[in-house]
C-alpha cells in the first residue's frame, strides 16, 4: 500500500511539474518585452536558483574533461537559440503554434541521433519522421512570410531543431552527471550569451513583466525541472514519456483559459497528429 501511494505521488509530481512547463507560454503573452528578453531573465532566474540548490545540496560542479566543458558550453549557447525561439514563436502567432511546432522535435532526432552516435537509421523511425512532417503541413495556413502562423512555425520548428541538438548532447551527458547540474551549466551559459541583449534590445521593463518572467525562470524552469527530474526516478520511462507529451495539451488548454485563443480546425488536426505521432516515438524509445 505504501509503494502504491508513493508511485501515484510521483505521478502527481510529474504531471504538476509538466502543467508548469507549459505553463511558460502562457505567461509570456502577457508579457510585453521582446522575446529574447524573456529567454534571457528565464536563464537568469533558473540558474541563479540551481546555483543556489546546488550550493546547499554541496553538489560537485567540477566537469570530468575540457571536452566537457566545450560540449556543455557549446549546448549553452543552443540553448540560448531554442528559448529565444521558442518565445519568438509564441508571441509572433499563438501558444497553440509554438507548443505544437516545438512537438516536432523527434522528427529531427530521427536522422541526427544515428548520425552522431553511429547508430543504424530504422525504416520505422523514418515513417514517424514523415508522419511528423505531413503533421506540420496540415498546421500551416499558406507558405506565405506575411501570415503569422506561418512565421511563427518556421520559428517553432528552429526551436524543436535546436531542441533535438539539446536532447542529444544531453544523451551523452546524463550518464556522467546529475540533471540539475547538466541544467545548471547550459542556462548559465545561455545567460551568459544572451547578456548583452540587456544593452542592444530597447525594453520597457513593467512590473507585470518583471513579475512574469521571474515566474517562468523560478517557477517554470528551475522549480518545475526539479520536481520533474525527482518525480521520474521512480516512475516507468513510458508513463513518463505519455506525461511528458501532455505538454502540449496543457499549453492549448492554459491558452483557451486564460487568453481565450481558439486553435483552429487546421491547427487541431496538424497538432493532434503531431502530438500522436511524437507520443508515439517517445514511448517506443523508451521501450
């Protein structure tokens, strides 16, 4: 009885910490500086509150190698792109848009991975990759560069590429070091990066923006990446998987609550088959 209510415990955690992943596009469209600011004061508060996890907790923050060091910087800076990006997406067109673009990222990993990690191309992970590919045709409205949902899915599929970079590197890093530190290192570095946007890009800051991007760098990153990395040492990687795809879902429904945004028909049919398709591939890796 006690294992069972600690496993649905953790499954609470994970769906919590996944409702306030999501939770950050929401918060940006009432926010009303450009999109790499957001990217940059998310950065900053994540990793100044893992900073100072990391200092309590007396973690190591020493790296094995300098290839490490260049690997985890280089991810950094990828990093800094894929929230910049992402942010760009929404704000350009929808959080419906960017959540479902973003989704997509398994399409890229199915010819990256084999490529980096000398791994054979499976002719089933190529159907997904089409399937995901039709899904973003479906979703956009005409390949025109004066319609914004079209912008904001080229802006979406540059985060869901840098994503997939992200997920790959971080493959080669999970099995030398704990999740927060990994986390740590790639949005100080981020911060680092997109520092000087503080003195380039003109920003009005409001409270209402201050207060919303400290909740997605706090809240949305930094706590939410903690609960979700703690929830998932004791739950199956396939029910994590199938939580992780909610993500998107969240996302529309946080959407239609709160900025009263209406996906339309085009948007639901491209972003049920990209969700389906890439809930689908989460779960057969983790199999």
């Amino acid at each position: 009885m006690r294992t069972q209510h600690h496993f649905n415990k953790n499954i609470l955690f994970l769906h919590i910490a996944v409702m306030l992943f999501s939770l950050s596009g929401v918060i940006a469209q009432f926010v009303e500086v450009s999109a790499v600011m957001v990217a940059l004061g998310r950065v900053i508060s994540s990793s100044l509150l893992l900073f100072l996890i990391a200092v309590l907790k007396k973690d190591t923050l020493r790296l094995d190698s300098n290839k490490d060091y260049g690997l985890i910087i280089l991810t950094g800076i990828i990093m800094a792109v894929h929230w910049t990006t992402f942010f760009q997406s929404i704000q350009v067109s929808s959080v419906a848009i960017g959540t479902i673009t973003f989704s997509t990222f398994p399409l890229f990993l199915t010819f990256l991975e084999p490529f980096i990690f000398h791994e054979k191309l499976r002719r089933q992970s190529v159907l997904t990759a089409i399937l995901l590919f039709i899904g973003v045709l479906i979703t956009i409205p005409e390949f025109s560069m004066e319609n914004n949902t079209t912008v904001g899915i080229i802006w979406g599929m540059i985060c869901s590429f840098t994503y997939a970079l992200m997920t790959l590197a971080n493959r080669y890093f999970s099995v030398r070091y704990t999740g927060r530190i990994i986390c740590l290192y790639e949005q100080g570095t981020a911060a680092i990066v997109l520092f000087p946007a503080l003195f380039i890009t003109n920003a009005d800051w409001r409270l209402v923006d201050t207060a919303g991007v400290a909740f997605i760098g706090f809240v949305c990153t930094a706590f939410a990446y903690s609960l979700y990395v703690s929830a998932q040492k004791n739950v199956k990687a396939q029910t994590a998987g199938i939580i992780s795809g909610m993500e998107t879902v969240y996302g529309i429904i946080y959407a239609l609550l709160f900025l009263k945004e209406i996906p339309s028909a085009r948007e639901l049919v491209g972003g049920a088959v990209i969700l389906g398709v890439a809930m689908y591939s989460s779960l057969k890796t983790n199999n």
